[in-house]
C-alpha cells in the first residue's frame, strides 16, 4: 500500500523539477499607431499577424502592454460609443491583450476619462502606485496573477513618479502616487507567494527601471517598461532581473521564451520582431472593425487645409520653423496677447513640406488641451527665457517656443516683444493652453496672473491659422 502511494508521489517530485516553458509577448508606447508607418512597419493588423503567428508556436503564452496605448492618432482621439480612446481599447481586447499598466497618456484628458478607460477595459489595468485616496488601485487591481500552463504568473503594474509634471495637475490631483519601492514592497511578498515568475509591469522610463532592479531581490525576475521609447534586442540583466522594452509605435513586437523550474528562470532568451505587414490572404477579425470604425472620419480628416511652405519637424530641444510658425500662429489668433508660448513636446508628427490635412495637423498636435491666457512681468519672461537655457543643457524636459525670434537667440541681443525691447516692469499679457499653465513651475518658473481660461481648443485656433495663412478657405 505505501509503495503504491509512493509512485504518484515520486511523479508529482518529478514533474515538479521539470522546467516549464512561458513566451512573453510585450509592447509599449503604442501611441495609437493603428496603421504602417512610412517605412511599412506596424499598425494594429500587423500586430494581430505576428501576435497570432507568435501564439501558435508555443503553448504557453501571454501579452502584457508596458502603458502609453493612447495619444497620438486620429484613432486615440475620435469617440468610440461615446468614449474618446475607446477603439483602441477595442482593438486590444480583440488582439487578447492579457493586461496593461497605465502610461502617463493615459491621463492626458482628465482623471474622469481615465477613470472610463479602466471601466470600458475588458482587460486589467494594474497599478500599484497609482492610488484613489483609499489606498486602492486607480485601475483595476495592483496586481495580478495569470496561470498560464502549469506557470502561475504574477504581474504587478507601475506607473511613472513624476506623473504630475507630464500631465494636466488638476488629471491627477486627486490621486496618491506612491513611490516604486514603496509600492512594491507592499505587494510583492503575497505576489511572490502565490506565483512561480513575477513580472513588473512598468512605465517608469528605462533609467528608472534599470535604477530599481539594483533595488530589488530575486524575488523579482523580469522588468517590462516603458516610457522611454527604447528598444532592446537583446534583455539587459541587472541584478540578477531581465529588463525588456520593445520601442515605440508599433515598429517592433517584443518575444521573451523562458524555462521555470522551482521559482526560478532557468533559461532566458528575448528578441524583437518588426512588425511587417501580412501576408495576402491573412483573415484579419480586426479588419471589418477598423474599416468601420474609422472610414467616415478618415474621408473627413483626409480634407486638404493648406500648404506647408516649409518641413515642420519636431525637436524637443530646438526651435524649429514649425515650432515657431505654431506660436506666432496661436498669437495671430489672440491677438490681443502680446506673445504666446508653447512647449515643444506638444508637436509630435513630422510634417513635410507641401500639402497638409486635417488628419496631419490632429497628429501634430494630438493634445486635447484648450487656450488660456494669462499676465506676467516682463522680468518673468527673462526669468523663462534663463530656466530654458538651462533645460536645453540638461534636457530634464522639452524646453518652450515662443512668437518672438529673439527667443533662446544669443545673436539677437535684447529681447523684444513685437518689434519693442521687453521693459521688465512692465505687464504683458501671454496665449497659452492649459498644460503650460498646469506646469507653470516647470516651464516658466514664475506663477501667471489674471488667468483667462478660455474654453476653445488650441488645435482648432491652429487649423483656423492654416486655413488663413496658408492656402486653406475660412
């Protein structure tokens, strides 16, 4: 009788021992990107073909996204029944997306709408450090565990710290952001418990993950991150822990293959695959969604507005022609504003030269921000002009454009101010949007007065310019 219990016993020892293999399939900084880019990479149906091809040559696998699935398309930005952003996360529960963390985008509308994100979501949004004020996860959970063959995994989700600074303040004012050990620590022992491999979920930004892997115990095995845009063909081992990220827009889809044996990896190995286009004759279950989703919008976006006289090319550390053709523009607009401000990172699409869409301008400015107005002195403008010397040395953020050449110029002597040199004590009055006014210490390093807030939408002052300005009707 004891021999005979002893057989299965011997099994389960035996089965236990044996490695079992998981392919973690990851993405980030997807930006909407729902179709190829110039270069015939990416799009949502090109990640469902290599998704698809990836899933069918292993048993067991699963697709986490490292944060940042909206912004930066007309497909993020139109309203899917009734929510704005809500095609993409259709897309992505229709793509079997196993979980997300949240990106910094993800809040770029107001803490309602992400609040909606994570309601309409059919799949998890984990976060342990973006918090409601009871201590509970913004999203859905602070982690999560998914069985996956005889694997249990546990996937803990992070958000970057310095949220406040890359969003409206007021989209998330009401939430606590704890920082990541801190957030971890509270989590990670009954996550570790209950899983075979812990992963953590982060848009956090790759000097940050990298930081906090030499922070960590081999409790934690994998950092999938994003944030950062950067691609990593082959993983970065840190402290015993494997950090991934698979670039931006839907370029590259990112493949981890591993062996588990007794809580441990004991066989690691990642790559990138460009995310071609597939093949003729691939069914696609997305296709009839997309076409439907967006073909009345695209005829109306596809409107021609003008004619670029010149390349408008963003650079977060330069005033380029289009940066400042785009402040003096919204000055135009206003003009009872002595000079406008803009930041740079706000213009996110090369636009070449020659005819320009709806479409193209919704992609250089895919911000939902709105006009506002506000009074500083003369000296604070200097003050400004100083503090983005200084970013463009250190490059902690994008620096600002102004309507005004002499702006960051050294050669252009004393600053002027419509053809007049800037009197210090004197009141000026500044066109702006609400996300400048929302980072006011960051950019500016003066707090504006007599704040006018007006209610229109910077993109739509920009198209009326183009209309005006360059070849468009009124």
């Amino acid at each position: 009788m004891k021999i005979k219990l002893i057989i299965p016993v011997i099994g389960l020892l035996i089965l236990s021992a044996c490695a079992q293999n998981l392919r973690i399939m990851h993405t980030n900084d997807s930006h909407a990107a729902y179709e190829p880019a110039r270069n015939r990479l990416g799009g949502y149906q090109a990640l469902e073909y290599h998704l698809q091809e990836s899933r069918n040559e292993v048993d067991a696998h699963m697709w986490l996204d490292a944060g940042d699935m909206q912004t930066g398309s007309i497909f993020s930005s139109m309203k899917w029944e009734g929510l704005q952003g809500g095609a993409v996360l259709k897309v992505f529960e229709d793509l079997d997306l196993d979980a997300a963390t949240f990106g910094n985008h993800e809040f770029d509308v107001s803490e309602e709408h992400a609040r909606a994100l994570v309601e309409r979501s059919a799949f998890p949004f984990l976060s342990a450090n973006i918090l409601n004020q009871d201590g509970t996860s913004f999203g859905d959970a602070k982690y999560a565990i998914f069985p996956k063959g005889k694997l249990k995994v546990g996937v803990i989700g992070l958000t970057i710290e310095s949220l406040p600074e890359r969003v409206k303040a007021e989209n998330v004012r009401n939430l606590r952001i704890l920082p990541y050990l801190e957030a971890i620590g509270m989590v990670l022992d009954e996550v570790d418990k209950a899983s075979d491999l812990v992963v953590i979920l982060s848009h956090n930004g790759w000097e940050a993950d990298s930081l906090l892997a030499t922070q960590l115990d081999d409790r934690v095995d994998i950092i999938i991150g994003g944030h950062s845009h950067i691609a990593t063909h082959e993983a970065r081992r840190v402290n015993g822990i494997y950090i991934l990220s698979a670039g931006s827009h839907l370029q590259l889809l990112g493949l981890a293959d591993l062996k588990v044996r007794r809580d441990r990896i004991s066989s690691f190995s990642s790559k990138l695959i460009p995310l071609t286009q597939p093949p003729m004759g691939f069914r696609s279950k997305l296709a009839k969604f997309m076409d439907e989703s967006i073909g009345e919008l695209q005829m109306q976006l596809s409107e021609v507005v003008g004619t670029l006289p010149f390349a408008f090319e963003v650079d977060k550390f330069s005033v380029t022609p289009g940066s400042f053709w785009v402040a003096k523009a919204i000055r135009e607009q206003y003009p009872e504003a002595d000079l406008a401000m803009i930041n740079n990172g706000g213009l996110r699409k090369h636009l070449p030269a020659g005819q320009v869409t709806l479409r193209d301008l919704h992609e250089y400015i895919p911000f939902g921000n709105s006009v506002v107005m506000f009074s500083c002195y003369g000296r604070d403008i200097l003050a400004a002009q100083a503090k983005n010397r200084e970013i463009l040395e250190t490059r902690p953020y994008d620096i600002m454009s102004l309507s005004e050449e002499s702006w960051l110029n050294e050669a252009s002597g004393a600053f002027r101010i419509q053809g007049k040199e800037l009197v210090p004590d004197k009141v000026y009055r500044v066109v702006s949007h609400d996300y400048i006014l929302s980072q006011w210490d960051k950019y500016l390093g003066f707090e504006p007065f007599n704040v006018d807030e007006t209610g229109d939408m910077f993109l739509d002052a920009i198209i009326r310019q183009v209309r005006q300005e360059l070849g468009g009707t009124n």
